[in-house]
C-alpha cells in the first residue's frame, strides 16, 4: 500500500485551534486541575465475586455526581457491574432552560472517541489489511512528515503506525497553541466551521514550520524538548506526547486501508456489532442533548464543530452504549484473536507528558490508572463544551461512564477513581455484616 496525502500550504483564518478542548493535555489551563491521587486504603482480601456483588453507597456517589455537576451546571454518573445490574446518579441541569439531568441523554464524549479509532487500528493488523509496523511514508507525503518532525530531529523515514496510536512521534497537536482566552479571542467557538482532515493537519505542519505565528504562551514545542534531550529514536520517548494531529493521520489510514469512510467502518464492524443505538456521528448530524459550556472562559453556550475533531473526538454517544462498548472491547469481543486483547492491554504504557503524574499512563490509544491493587482502563475526553470519561475496572468487574455538560473540568479520574472507593467501602460493610 503505497497511498500519499500531500499538502500545499494556505492560511486558515476559521476558528481552527478549539480542539485544544478535546485533548486531554495541553488544552485547557485547569486551575482546577489539583494532580493529587485518591488512594483507595487496603483493606483484608476479598474474593473477586464479594467485589463484583457490592454496590456503592448511593448518597455518598449522589455527592460525587453533585461534585462533577458543578454549580449550575449538569452532570451523570452510571456503574455497571459484571451482573449487567446499573446504578446511576444524575445532577444539576442539562440546558440553561433548567432542565434537569435525566440521564438518558446524549452527550459528545471528545476524546474518548480515540478509543474507538484505537480498536479499528488493531482490527484491521488482524485481517493482514494494515501493520503496526508500517512505515507513515506509506501514506503521507515524506516532506509533510519531515516537517511534522521538526525537519532536524529524528529520522521521519522511522515513523511507524503504532508511533501514532500511541503518541510518540513527537509532532505537535493541531491545536495546543496558548491560553484558552488566547484562543477563544482569536478564533472563536461557534461550531459552524466546516474542515478536512488535511485542514488539520495543515495548522500544525504551518505553526511547526513557522513557530513565530504561534501566541508567546504556547507551550513548547515536543521535537524541541526531544531535540534538547538528545532523543532522535521514537521508541526510546520518555513519554507520551498528546497529539490529537496524530488521530486524525489515523482516520486517514483507516479510510486507505479499509476502502470505505472512517465513520462506516466503525457502524459495520463496531457500532452494529455491539448493538449501539444511540451512538453516532457529529459530521453526520448526531447531537449532543446538554448545552455546553466553559465556565470561565466563554460566556454563554458554546459550541464544537464535529469536522474538526473528526477520528480524535466527533462521538456522541449515550451512558448505556459507552458501557456496552467498553465493556464488551475489554472482553475481547471486538477482536478475533486473544493476542491482540493481551497486547492492547498490556504493551506500551509511558507517562503523559506535561501533566500532573496523578493522571494515567497512556498505551496504544488506551490509558491506564493504578490505584493501589487497583487497575482502571479507560479513556477520558473533552469538547468545547462537555468533558467526559468511560473506564472499566477488571479487579471489580465494573465499568464507569462520566459525562458533564462542561469543558472545564479536570477531575474526571479523580472522581472515577472515588467511585471504586465507594465500592471498596460497600465491600467491607458487607464483610462486617457476616
């Protein structure tokens, strides 16, 4: 397979760095962002059938669905355990009509849309289709690549598929540029933009060729900090560089390999699969039911275009479908073969570079949270105007969905990781009990 995308370049003046909100680094400033770690106390051992059949305390997770809701704002918290039994917990309000959470709403989820291009990926390494191990000059422009790169550092003839679905190339992100009021002040945030993958990837091989267009708080750039390391090997990264730019390059071959669009290959061989009825697509009109907002750095309402988040972060999905497709990917059923489960699971974790070390290690388009003798899998994300988060716990048996009706929250893995607090502590009362 020998396909090219080539670029010329042009000035985009839409509103084209708002995906910032959808990364789950470098995106938003967070002052609410603490970095600090919920332990979950270690207590006597306990079966793996006495975790999965206790169930949380329902005042205290109401307490931590009223934390994640914020003040006038709306906010949903699902568990559901290996017994296909749910809990739920909603708060606050989904419009600025007042209208309260339901919990049967649809919500964007941003990034957590990574999860779903990261299966893809793998799936089709399964039908002999794509390779891991191919090399990204099979389908981008050799030049485009040089200077994604850093045109000085690293050998982009080296750059292979796996190095994006696991960020390691080093190249930036299509979007973190500056401050949040830096960006919104420039481009705006009304959600009617229309743009091509190669759009996006135009912004950042622009700015990396050219930094001086970038706002003088932009964050360094990646081949730069790799450069001052001295580190030109893409698998020797200390760590992972957050590139939504990547994800979109990841759609790009999706579509090259698979023959049909990114968003048909996901209905045929995930979405009607697994039975998902109230998943869908941005691009293709499928709408989020909660107002979004970003308390502090937008008043008012604000809105994402689905074309500029596309493969890293268009779904729209609901609480029940999130689970059903975590749960069920988790279990292997979305792959033919055990091996490619055990690699996804296990092969590639490095540290997120950037952010507080309470934040997960990132593997191949999966994150993954150690707490105590605890492991959460999972994937956290963000749009304009709504943050969100699926994670499943193997130890517990028990699959957690977040959504909440604003950007600027950084704090969704502390509070999934306070729900498995909860389910310890209904774990030990059931204990006394006996």
């Amino acid at each position: 397979m020998n396909v090219q995308y080539s670029f010329s370049f042009k000035v985009l003046t839409a509103p084209v760095f708002l995906l910032a909100w959808l990364a789950l680094v470098g995106c938003f400033n967070q002052s609410n962002l603490s970095g600090q770690e919920i332990s979950i106390p270690k207590t006597e051992s306990r079966s793996t059938e006495s975790l999965k059949s206790s169930r949380p305390n329902p005042d205290r997770v109401s307490k931590l669905a009223r934390l994640l809701a914020g003040e006038n704002r709306g906010a949903l918290i699902y568990v559901r355990f290996a017994d296909g039994t749910e809990w739920n917990s909603m708060a606050g309000s989904r419009s600025a009509e007042g209208a309260p959470v339901t919990g049967d709403e649809h919500f964007e989820i941003g990034s957590v849309t990574k999860l779903f291009t990261a299966i893809a990926i793998l799936q089709l390494t399964e039908t002999g289709l794509l390779d891991l191990d191919a090399s990204l000059t099979n389908f981008f422009d050799r030049e485009l690549l040089n200077v994604l790169v850093g045109r000085d550092r690293g050998k982009f003839n080296e750059l292979k598929v796996r190095h994006l679905l696991s960020h390691t190339t080093g190249m930036g992100d299509y979007i973190n540029i500056g401050s949040d009021a830096e960006v919104v002040a420039l481009y705006g945030a009304d959600g009617s933009q229309k743009y091509k993958p190669a759009d996006l990837i135009e912004i950042t091989r622009s700015y990396t060729e050219d930094p001086s267009v970038l706002p003088e708080s932009h964050p360094p750039l990646p081949y730069k900090t790799l450069k001052e390391l001295g580190i030109e090997n893409y698998d020797a990264m200390p760590g992972a560089y957050y590139s939504n730019t990547g994800y979109i390059m990841l759609g790009m071959i999706i579509e090259k390999v698979s023959g049909t669009s990114y968003e048909d290959y996901l209905i045929e061989h995930i979405f009607e699969p697994l039975g998902l009825q109230d998943t869908g697509f941005g691009t293709r009109d499928a709408k989020s039911d909660f107002t979004g907002y970003s308390t502090g750095v937008v008043d008012g309402p604000i809105a994402m275009s689905p074309s500029f988040a596309w493969s890293a972060g268009e779904i729209v999905s609901s609480k029940r479908d999130l689970a059903t497709f975590f749960s069920a990917a988790f279990a292997g059923k979305l792959f033919q073969n055990k091996t490619t489960l055990k690699f996804w699971k296990s092969e590639g974790f490095r540290p997120l570079m950037g952010i507080p070390k309470a934040f997960p290690d990132y593997g191949y388009g999966l994150m993954r949270k150690s707490i105590g003798e605890y492991e959460l899998y999972g994937h956290d994300g963000q749009s304009f105007g709504a943050t969100a988060l699926v994670a499943h716990c193997p130890k517990v048996g028990v699959t957690i969905v977040l959504a909440r009706n604003d950007s600027q929250h950084g704090q969704m893995w502390n509070i999934a990781t306070s729900v498995l607090v909860e389910i310890k502590k209904s774990v030990e009362a059931d204990a006394s009990k006996n």
